[in-house]
C-alpha cells in the first residue's frame, strides 16, 4: 500500500516525512497537483459500479485503490503549471483530481472537505470557545462604530487579518499588529476587520497534534509590548519542549473531533498566570523549525500515522 504525499517541488517539511517514510520501507509517491495536466497524469473509470483510478508523476505510476492514505502538505493549484493555462482548466483538473481520490479508501490529512472549513478563522475561534480553549474577545467587523464601541470596552487591542492571507504577489503575512483605542475606525467599512484584545504575552506556544499525538514548544516572548507578532521578532531565543496542561489536552482533541482534522498545528499566547490563550490552529501549518529546535520527532509521528493509521 502506498502513501501519496500532495505538495510543491520545494517542501522541506514533506522531504522530512518521506524520509522517515522510506526509512520504514513505505512505498510513497510525491506529486504536485500543479503539474496537473503535464508532468503528472490521471485516469479514472468508472464502468457497471466499478472504480479504476491510476495517477502517474515522474515516471511512477500508483493505482488509487493501493493509496494507505493520503498526506494534503502544501499542494500547488491544479493546473498551475499547464502550458495552457485558464479558469477552466484549473477547475476542471481540481474536479477531476480531487474527485476520484475521494472515491479511494485511504485516509486523509487532512480531507479537502475539513481542511477548506478548518482555515476559516471566525469558525475557528467558535470551535475554540466550544471546545475549552481561553479564547480573546474578538470582533471581526465592517462597521466602524461597532469597532469603536469594541475598542472602548477592550482598551488593548491588535488588528490582524482574518483569513491569515495577504493581497501581493508574491504572497505576504500580514503581521498582527498593535492598534489605539482612539484610532480612526473608519476604515473597517472598506473590508472585513479583525481586533482582538491583546494578550499581555510572557511566551509562544506551538502545540502540533499528530493523530492522538501531541506536541508542545515554548519560546520566550520580547518583552517589548509593540512586538505582539513573535513570527517577526528576532531576539535570539529558540523553542524548546513544554508539557501540555490537562485542560488544553483535553480542549485540543474535542477540537481535533469536532474538525474532523488528522493534523493541526495550534497556536497560543501564554500570559503571566501561565493561561494559554488561543489564537488559532493551522490544519497544515510548518512543523520542521520546532523539530529542529526541540528534537520532538514530530516527521516520524506524521509518517507513522500515514503508514499505520496510529501516531
């Protein structure tokens, strides 16, 4: 049985996964739904109630009835890399692609279906709330003056985007930012905003969850407070193993559950109590600089639970 990994050409956290995959003799077989049609080539049949699906890429060609499972990393949008390229296209080979890997039995992670409802933030912090996390007061609004009734209750505030995305080409993060409460909210009309109450953050956590696997990194917040994004301050300190309070272990698999997510990468701010402070959860965000900051052997978790189905 073979594990079909789904990402770009350049992936050095998907190179970790089938490395450990190869050490363990599991047949794998990598490709990027970019190159859909061209370098990677699909059949699918579908005769008297019958299915008969084959995908080839590089040379390799994998029955679709022989997938163990099916690892969704960091693919490109089908068609991407066709010499014809179109709107069409790109839809047509997404539908034809995606459509007969969901008539497979091999295990997802994450399903197409759950990961496209797990990156909606707003959804997110709602599952949060409901599953046990400490989540910040958030408003996410086009009306200015809810804005400014919002800043007047939650004095401390950071503006951050809601989908996690940034309008350039080539893709930016938008880094979570610092807002006065007497600020020009006008603006908010111009297109969805997000203020959330800042988080007085003593520490980051990472808290990667493979399967029933869970694992946790810490690393020390700058204490200067106009610095609330940790992805852009550089002040030397790295990650290192943290335990995983009762509570957020049991908040982690009731959202997990509720998801329907094989993977998630979840995000908190730790304050002076010690509280972790949700802020969100990545269905397939980076795991490979925890790994080689902490040693947590986060790559053998993902490929044991793509080879077995347990992690």
């Amino acid at each position: 049985m073979t594990v079909l990994v789904l990402t770009c050409e350049e992936d050095v956290t998907a190179d970790m996964v089938v490395s450990a995959l190869d050490d363990r003799g599991v047949p794998v077989v990598r490709l990027d739904p970019a190159d859909l049609p061209g370098e990677v080539a699909l059949s699918a049949e579908y005769v008297q109630g019958d299915f008969h699906g084959h995908l080839s890429s590089g040379g390799r060609l994998v029955t679709m009835s022989g997938l163990r499972s099916i690892w969704i990393r960091r693919p490109g949008e089908p068609g991407a890399n066709a010499v014809e390229q179109s709107a069409w296209l790109t839809t047509e080979s997404t539908h034809a692609l995606y459509g007969a890997l969901n008539c497979t039995a091999a295990r997802w992670m994450n399903h197409p279906a759950a990961a496209a409802q797990a990156r909606h933030k707003p959804w997110q912090l709602h599952v949060a709330h409901h599953s046990g996390f400490a989540v910040p007061p958030t408003l996410i609004t086009t009306f200015p003056q809810m804005a400014r009734e919002f800043a007047e209750r939650y004095r401390d505030l950071v503006v951050k985007s809601v989908s996690g995305a940034h309008p350039s080409n080539p893709p930016m993060t938008l880094p979570t930012t610092r807002i006065a409460p007497d600020a020009d909210f006008a603006g908010v009309a111009a297109g969805p905003t997000q203020l959330q109450q800042r988080v007085p953050k003593y520490a980051d956590i990472r808290l990667t969850c493979v399967g029933q696997v869970m694992f946790a990194a810490r690393k020390a917040s700058d204490p200067d407070p106009e610095q609330v994004d940790g992805r852009f301050t550089e002040d030397g300190s790295g990650w290192e193993p943290t335990v995983v309070p009762d509570r957020i272990e049991k908040a982690v698999r009731t959202y997990m559950e509720h998801a329907r997510l094989a993977y998630g990468a979840f995000d908190f701010a730790e304050d002076a109590e010690g509280t972790w402070w949700f802020l969100e959860c990545n269905q397939g965000g980076q795991f490979g600089f925890i790994e080689l900051d902490t040693e947590q052997p986060i790559a053998e978790a993902v490929a044991s639970w793509l080879a077995t189905g347990t992690a």
